[in-house]
C-alpha cells in the first residue's frame, strides 16, 4: 500500500545524500576555474581498483591531447589536487624549489614511521640542501658496474636453463640486492635466497603500510593504531640501524660508507637516507628492467636489432663497462623508451606554494593556481601528450635518435623525465641508468626471451596495484632461453 510518510523519508534521505554529495566532492571556490575530471567516473574507478596508469590514461589524459589543457583537477584521498599535465609547466616548478617546496606529508601514514622524515626526500630548504650534498656526493663517488656485473652472473646462475620465469620477481630480487650491495653494503640474499628473512619482512612491512583502507583514511591510523603492523616497522627500522652501527666500524665500497664520510649528520638523519636509498632504488630500476624485457619481448625484431648490438661492442668476451656500454645507443634508446612508455613513477610527491601563482604551458594557457594548493607532476601524462610523442602508446625506441644513431638524444630533456626535473631530480639518476645498461647487456648476449602465448600483458603491460604512485608491471612471467655463446 502507498505510504506517503514512506515516500517522504526516502526522498528527503535522497536530498541529504545528494547535499552531502555535493558539499564533499565540489571543489573549493578559488580551484573551480580550473578544468576538472567528473567525479562520477573518478570515483568507479577508485572503487573498482583500477591502477593508476590505466586510470590517468583514461581519465586525465584526454584532458591534454584532446582539450588541450596543461593542469586538471583531480579528487583524490579526500581533497582535490592540481595534476600538471604539461612539460613547461612541470619544468617551471621543478626549477623553482624554493616557490614550489614539497608538501608534508600526513602526519598519521605510517609509512613515515619507516621513512622518517629527516631525509633527502622529504626535507625542504636548509636541511635539504645539507641531505642533498651528502646523498650526492656519496653517489658520485664509483660506478659500481663490476658489482652489476657480478649480479647479473648469479641472477643468471638462478635462472638455470631458462624456461618460463615470472620476471618480475628476478627484477626485483635484482635490484634489491644491487642496492643493498652498492648503496648499504649489506648483502640481502634475495637473489640466491628464496626465503630472505629480510625481503620478507620487508614485504610484509610493506603490505601492512599500503593497506588501501587505511591510505585513504590516514587518521585510522590513530584511532585505530595497528600494533602488529607497527611493531614490523620498527622492527625493520631497528635492522637498518644495526646495519648502519656495523658499517661504522666495517668501511667497505658503498654509499653508506661514503656517507659516513662526510660529516654534520646525525644516526637518524643517516638511517632515514639508507631506508630512502633502500625504498627509492629498488622497485623502480626493478620496474624499468621488468618493462624493458617485456617490449623487447613483444618486438622480437628489436630485441634482435639490439642484440646485435651488444654483441659488436662486446667483441672478444668482454664483461660490460663504461667503455663498451657507451657503444650501445640502440640499447640505450630501447631503456629510455621502456622508463617513457611505462614509466616507473606515475606522478611525484605533491608540491605547494606559499603564494599565489599563475603557470603558464607550452600552449600559451596560463592557470591562477591560488596559494597552499596541491600540485603534482604527471609524468604518465606527460610521457604520453600525443603532440610531442606521436602514436605514444607504440615503442619507438628511434625517437631518442638525432640524424644517425650515433646522435644524441633529440627530444626536448624537459619531455622525457622518468627521474624528474630541476635541482630535485633524481640524484641516482646516473647509478640507475648503468645498472640497467648492464643487466640489458648481458641478458641480450645469454638470453633470447618471448612472451608466453595468451599472457595476461599481451596488449600491454599490466601493472600491480600501488597506493605510492609506482607503476611497476606484476606476475609478468616471460619465456627465456639460453643462448649458445660462440666463443664458449
Ligand atoms: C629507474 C630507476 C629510478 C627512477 C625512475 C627514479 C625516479 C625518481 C624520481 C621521479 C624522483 C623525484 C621524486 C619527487 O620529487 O617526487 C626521484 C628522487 C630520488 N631518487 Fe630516484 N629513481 C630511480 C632510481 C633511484 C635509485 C637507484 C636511488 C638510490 C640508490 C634513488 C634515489 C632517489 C633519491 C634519494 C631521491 C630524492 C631526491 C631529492 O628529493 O632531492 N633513485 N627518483
């Protein structure tokens, strides 16, 4: 029977819904000039844990190649945010860090428990400046290539006669151990071990933190303290310190010993840089070797274009280096091509400016960006703007030739930055680059590698979930196969 007091409850239920709807998910009044992706999408696509290259490509991408647009807005984790689209805009802030200094982060992530925040990543001004000089300094000091090298052999050794191999997986086992190595001069044993107590304590700390409940609502963290996942972190941050006591006393050939060198940091100050140097270096060279294995699976007449080439530059059995590697340009533009397509970092740590700002693009737009707003540079966007990288979806590793291969790159450095721009750009930038030319160098020579029929990433590269903005292909299993080398 028709009860009009019924009626009545479930409309006015509906006004209160759509009010309430609308109060949370309209921008403030000095951010509704700007373009804006519509929420109802925005929202299904959240929910419905789309990752978050597919989601920028379908969402905000239009946006620039179709609009024209050089800023969207964007709602995310219960705000809007400005994401930049273009390269003049993302150049213009990048250069200025002291208008556009990085934004705190949330107070309640516990991510920051494993952090810190006394470290190069997170600190602006003065104290920056001071975690910059000792970070850079410290990588500049060696190339460890023959440490790459000797890597590369025992990642081989466990890949045995080849077969299907879930790629992924080696990457990251890979580049932990590099890190470790290189960076901490502590050996992990992630390649040779399957069960290193460390990487898995490691992922398990890492799993806890990017609970997607609780990335969304940080403030659960405090009214709802997870004591088991903590207790992990601190654990793990416990491990980084021992290690760091122990260096003080073993020097050896890593960073952390170089850093150790110079003076006017404090143990935590040196503990949160190991544990960035740790978090920053690893899943994303791992990310960039896993796509870069994947395209030149999917492209069989590069991967032997390319193999060609390492083969000519390391004529006479000899093991990669400075020298010989900087004879591979082909193989060179194969890895800047893999870290544009799919590049490891989607978009960077929020900025904000103090004071009002208008930005202008490469287009002539320019956008009043009002104080204390949140901005991001989209790399994914602008890694894939198709009036500077025509058909961007296809791998083209030719576009990083001049006239000849033998030119350097010819697109505009400001188009292409998988490490960022501007003073805070990546300072590894160099170290990530050798330790990928070395493993691609020797992977071409031993190996031939192919897709496995009806593989999951045959059309593209399927990315895992990430809560920390990482685009890093997941269960991508790959067919090897030995080579037979003619001069063994
Ligand atoms: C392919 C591999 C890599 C990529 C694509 C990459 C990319 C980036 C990007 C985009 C940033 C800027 C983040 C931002 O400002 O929001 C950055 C910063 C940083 N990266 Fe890398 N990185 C890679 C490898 C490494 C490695 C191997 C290390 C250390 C061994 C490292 C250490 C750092 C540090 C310390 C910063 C902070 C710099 C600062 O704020 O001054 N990265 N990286």
């Amino acid at each position: 029977m028709f009860d009009p007091s019924t009626s009545w409850q479930i409309l006015l239920a509906l006004v209160a819904v759509s009010v309430l709807a609308k109060w949370m998910f309209t921008p403030p009044a000095e951010l509704r000039h700007l373009p804006r992706v519509p929420i109802l999408p925005l929202l299904w696509s959240y929910a419905s844990g789309e990752v978050e290259d597919v989601r920028i490509k379908r969402l905000l991408l239009p946006f620039a190649n179709e609009k024209g647009e050089g800023v969207v807005l964007v709602y995310a984790l219960g705000r809007w945010i400005v994401h930049v689209l273009d390269h003049q805009i993302a150049k213009d802030l990048s250069d200025n860090i002291s208008l556009w200094p990085k934004e705190e982060p949330p107070d309640a992530m516990l991510l920051w428990r494993f952090v810190g925040k006394t470290n190069v990543i997170l600190s602006n001004g003065e104290a920056w400046t001071r975690h910059s000089h000792v970070v850079k300094s410290a990588l500049t000091r060696n190339l460890p290539i023959s440490e790459f090298v000797s890597l590369g052999k025992k990642l081989f050794k466990k890949m045995g006669n080849g077969g299907r191999i879930k790629w992924d997986d080696y990457t990251m086992r890979f580049t932990l151990d590099a890190v470790g190595s290189t960076a901490l001069g502590h050996n992990f044993r992630a390649i040779e071990d399957d069960h290193s107590p460390f990487v898995a304590q490691y992922n398990e700390v890492m799993d806890g933190i990017a609970s997607p409940l609780y990335i969304v609502f940080p403030k659960l963290e405090k009214w709802f303290p997870r004591r088991e996942v903590i207790k992990n972190i601190d654990n793990l941050v416990n491990k980084f310190q021992k290690i760091l006591e122990h260096k003080k006393e073993n020097k050896g050939n890593d960073m952390l010993t170089y850093m150790l060198e110079e003076p006017g940091m404090t143990d935590e100050e040196y503990r949160d840089n190991m544990v960035v140097f740790f978090i920053a270096g690893h899943d994303t060279t791992a990310g960039a070797m896993s796509s870069f294995a994947y395209y030149l699976a999917k492209n069989p007449h590069i991967q032997k274009r390319a193999r060609e080439e390492v083969i000519e530059a390391l004529a006479n059995d000899e093991e990669p280096d400075v020298t010989n590697l900087r004879k591979m340009n082909y193989v060179q533009a194969c890895i800047r091509e893999s870290l544009r397509i799919n590049t490891p970092i989607t978009y960077m740590v929020p900025r904000s400016s103090a004071q009002p700002v208008d930005v202008k693009a490469s287009n002539g737009k320019t956008y009043y960006l009002p104080p204390n707003t949140s901005v991001i540079l989209n790399i994914t966007s602008i890694h894939h703007n198709e009036k500077y990288w025509p058909n961007a979806g296809a791998f083209i590793p030719e576009r990083f030739f001049g006239k000849s291969e033998k030119d350097e790159i010819r697109v505009d450095a400001s188009l292409w930055l998988p490490f960022a721009l501007g003073p805070r750009q990546c300072p590894a930038r160099n170290f990530a680059m050798y330790e990928l030319r070395t493993l691609a160098a020797m992977l071409l020579l031993e190996w031939e590698w192919a897709l496995p029929e009806s593989s999951p990433h045959s059309d593209y590269p399927k990315n895992g979930f990430s809560p920390f903005a990482l685009s890093l292909p997941k269960d991508m299993y790959i067919d090897f196969k030995r080579r037979t080398l003619p001069s063994k």
